[in-house]
C-alpha cells in the first residue's frame, strides 16, 4: 500500500511539471513576434498532445483509484460482515413473496425435465410449509427441564421465623415446597499412597511382595486422572498449559511448566501408535471427507511464528476424526502422501491441490454445495436478481435434505427421494448456469460464483447417487472449529508439538462423534495401553472410543 502511495505522489508531481511547462510555453508564444505560422503550428500540435497526455495520465490516476476505492469498500463490507453480520450460511428469502425464478423461464429444458422441476419446488415447499407448523408448534410446548436427578442432593429444612416443635404444627410435613439451586465445588488435590506389602507363604516359606501398580508415565507421580485433565483443560476447555500452572499454584500445588510439558509429550507417545491404527481403518472406508485448516507454529531457527496447516480427514458414517500434521505443509504432495491406496469417495472444498486426485483409479471427487452457496452469497450485492436465484435453488436442495432428516430416511431411501426431487432441480439449475454465464458481466463476483459451481458440477451432483453421502463439506468443518478456538486463546504450537496436537485432537474428535465422554476415556486409555505391550495378538483398535462404547466397557 505504501509503494502504491509512492507511485501516485510521483505521478501527480509529473503532471504538476507538465503543467508548468505547458504555462512557460504559452508565455513565450504570447511575446513571441518573428515565429513562422510553421513553427506556430508545430507548437500548437506539441501542445495538444502534451494536453492529450496530461487527461490520459488523469484518467489512468482516476480509473486506478476506483480500482482501490473498490478493493478498500469490499474489504470493509467483509469485516463488517465478520463483526456484526449473521453467521449462518443458510439462505432466507427476506420477502417469500418475492418470486426470484423468472430467470429461469425461457431456459433451453426439455418439456419433461421442466415439468419435472417444477412438481419437485411444488412437493419441496409443501413439506416445508408443513414442517414449519410441526416446529411451531413444539416451540409453544416446549417446558424448561429440571436438574438432573442423578446428581447428588444435599437437603436443608427452612422454617418460618420463631418456630419450635413445641409450640407449632407443621402443615406440610409430608409434601413441604421446596426450591432447588446447582452448587459447584472448587477442585482440590489429594494424594494416594500405595503400600506394598511383602508377605511369606508357610507351605514354601516363597517370599512374595505385592506387585507395583503400573503407571502411565513410568517414574512420574502424574496419575492417569491428572494426565487426563490437563489434556481435557488444553483442548476441550482450551486453556494453555501455562495458565494451568498459575490454577494449580492457586491450589496449593506447583508443578513446573517444563514437567507438565513433558507429560504432554509422553502422553501423545503412548496415543501415537492407537493414532496409526486409526488411519489404517478409516483408510479402509469407501466414504471420507476431507479439510485442512490454519495452525501457527513457532519456528525456532526462524525465530518467530509461521503459519502452518494441520488436515482433518473425517469417517462421515462412523464420526470418526483423524488429524494429520505433516510439517504444517498445504501442498499437492500432502495430498498424494495421505490418500495413498485409498479407494472410494472423497469430499473436498474447493482447494485445487485435491484435483491431484481426479481421475485415479478408485477415487470419486465430490464437492460441497456449501461453498458454492457462500459465492452466490457473496455476489448478492452485485447482481441480486440472479443470485438470489441461484440461492433459491440451491435451499430447495437443501430442503430435500431437511426431509430426509426429519423421516431418518435409511441410505437407499435418501437416494431415491434425491432422485425423485433433488435431480430435476439440479438439471434446472446447471442450464441455468450456462444460459446467465452469457449475460454476465466477466470477472464480476456473479460470474465467478457461477463459473465456480458450473466448472464442478458434476462433482457437485454426484452426492444424489449415493444416499451415504452428504450434500456439503459441514460436518468436517465443524469437526475443525476446536483448532480455530483453540489458536485463539494458546496462540501457536511449538514447531515439535504440533503432531502431538493433531494426535490429541484426532481422538477428541471420536470420543464427541461416539458420545463418550474425552476424560473418561482417557482415563481408561491410560490405565489400560499397559496391557497390549504385554498381549501382541490383541488389536489395540478395541481402545478407539466407538468400539469401547460398543463393548460396553464405557
């Protein structure tokens, strides 16, 4: 921004001395008396182009601030948005009544194919009109639940002023009112010393001692529920390690910084081969989704904080999360890297690293309708009409979802109600794209959100084939949005612990996908990994929350 401030300043000083030569010329004419009409006419010529050049230089000036003053209020609309506008991505009509898809008469569709959309929209509102009432009406029943009856109550008896046994009657001894509150103890320590006794058997006089409880961390005083927490603290609650120290210390209890990092490390060393596993079975699905977002780092031979990448890759059918951190890297080659022998189907967003993919052998590309929905939304200020009815288009396909929700439709259902009514609007909708493509105008934000949905459109409808697969890319988002708080409030990773990150969230993201409570599971994992350095023909997968949660075990 400054070289562009340079540059201008420039350019008005060289119009300013051209203006002042210009004015030096016209003096020296004025009292010129011997110049021949020649000469008078070669200057007079000299001076309309030096005119000539002088509005060129204006209009180039003029043309380039618009330019700016166009990029500055588009950046200013974008932050506004961040900082006051809603978050969610799903279209309203502000005015229903409003119809946007007189766009799409006069479109080259086969009399069935129009036909066939339009008794789609028809059965689309319908079940949106009635939907709508069913949610009204749970919301005038609904009620506000009362505490959890499996949570310890404390009782304590309130009594009318002056009251004594011996002079009163109570009325409501039986069934007396009562109000309850939710009280929140503070956490404290304790410590749990472990004898081990030694004890001699009278039969063979054998000497036996008890054996030694096995640790999670071997010569450390850190117990699995200790170990638990400070993961639990870090990535569910996110809060760094360091303001963790200054909690225990209000506690009555200091432990280094350096010790709670290291535990940190061996921690993520004891998940690191459960985390290998996890991959290895995910690999073997035919359905995954997958995302990478931002993670800063520290780089110690750069000394200061780098902007590094960690992947997310997501099981949609069985929830299960798996992190990927490959030296913070976002390129092509992490791609290849990680989806090696993979073979099914993939969603992705619109990052052209993953196009490395299309067209190997067994790899199906599917694209998110999300982010094609979030181009329309940006271009509404720039061409409303048709934007407006792209978004219309695209809800209608969303509301086909809705339905398969609300009916908790199996697969093969979904897919046929797809077909029946998701198809005819996407047919509408592709040639709708190619017949507005024309009258567009070319770099605008409508033409690039209709280029971007047109260019994958086929992987865009493939989602209706299949009625496993999702309609968009949220699900692996949201499974992200731990990352994005969590660089927030601990800022940045250090550059060697950013796998042990990606491994901890990796397993987060299980327990929430199978319901099991993190701690809880962590707990177990700690007390039991144990057991499978002693036991080789046991799969240590049966520790991933989902399989434990089946066997009951949680």
């Amino acid at each position: 921004m400054s070289q562009n401030l340079i540059d201008k300043d420039e350019l008005i000083r060289q119009l300013m001395a051209d203006r002042d030569r210009l004015f030096r010329e016209n003096s020296r004419l004025r009292t010129a008396t011997n110049i021949a009409p020649e000469e008078m006419q070669q200057v007079h010529n000299d001076q309309l182009a030096a005119k000539d050049t002088l509005i060129n230089k204006k209009e180039a000036l003029l043309r380039q601030k618009e330019v700016r003053i166009a990029q500055l209020e588009k950046q200013v609309d974008y932050l506004k948005r961040q900082l006051y506008g809603g978050k969610a991505e799903r279209y309203i009509n502000p005015d229903p009544q409003a119809r946007q898809l007189e766009l799409f008469e006069g479109v080259d569709l086969l009399p069935g194919e129009k036909e066939a959309a339009t008794k789609a929209e028809k059965e689309i509102i319908s079940e949106k009109e009635a939907r709508a009432k069913r949610m009204e009406k749970a919301k005038k029943s609904a009620v506000r639940k009362s505490l959890p009856e499996n949570l310890e109550r404390k009782i304590e008896h309130l009594y009318p002023e002056g009251y004594n046994p011996q002079d009163w009657d109570l009325l409501d001894e039986q069934e007396p009112l009562y109000t309850e509150v939710l009280i929140k103890e503070p956490t404290k320590f304790y410590v749990l010393r472990t004898y081990r006794h030694k004890a001699i058997r009278k039969s063979d006089h054998l000497i036996v001692t008890a054996d030694c409880p096995v640790k999670p961390i071997a010569k450390s005083y850190a117990s699995s529920s200790l170990l638990a927490d400070l993961m639990v603290d870090k990535y569910v609650d996110h809060i760094p390690f360091y303001r963790q120290h200054k909690q225990f210390e209000r506690l009555g209890m200091k432990i280094p910084e350096p010790t709670i990092l290291g535990w940190f490390q061996q921690v993520s060393d004891l998940l690191m081969p459960l985390h290998f596993r996890l991959w290895e079975l995910m690999k073997k699905t035919n359905y995954l989704q997958c995302d990478e977002t931002t993670l800063p780092v520290v780089r110690n031979d750069k000394h200061k904080t780098v902007k590094g990448y960690i992947w997310l890759v997501r099981d949609p059918i069985s929830g299960r999360e798996y992190f990927y951190w490959d030296k913070g890297s976002r390129s092509g080659e992490v791609v290849l890297k990680l989806f090696n022998g993979y073979q099914g189907a993939l969603q992705t967003d619109g990052y052209e690293r993953y196009e490395l993919l299309d067209g190997k052998k067994g790899i199906i590309l599917l694209s998110c309708w999300a982010h094609a929905r979030r181009k329309f939304s940006d271009a509404i200020k720039n061409d409303r009409e048709r934007a407006e009815s792209a978004l219309e288009q695209i809800q209608l396909l969303y509301e086909v979802e809705r339905q398969i929700k609300d009916q908790a439709l199996c697969f093969e259902e979904a897919a046929k109600l797809r077909v029946r009514l998701a198809y005819p609007i996407m047919v509408r909708f592709e040639k709708w794209l190619v017949a507005e493509h024309a009258k567009v105008i070319k770099g605008s934000p409508i033409e690039k959100a209709i280029l971007y949905t047109y260019n994958r459109f086929n992987k865009l409808s493939r989602y209706h084939l299949d009625g496993r697969y999702n309609i968009d890319n949220n699900g692996i988002e949201n499974a992200a949005r731990p990352v994005a708080v969590g660089r927030k409030n601990y800022l940045f990773c250090q550059n060697d612990t950013a796998e042990s990150t990606a491994i901890i969230y990796s397993f987060m993201g299980c327990c929430k996908a199978a319901k099991v409570n993190f701690r809880t599971w962590m707990i177990y994992f700690l007390d039991h990994i144990q057991d499978y350095d002693q036991d080789y023909t046991r799969d240590i997968a049966e520790l991933l929350p989902d399989n434990l949660k089946d066997a009951g075990v949680l």
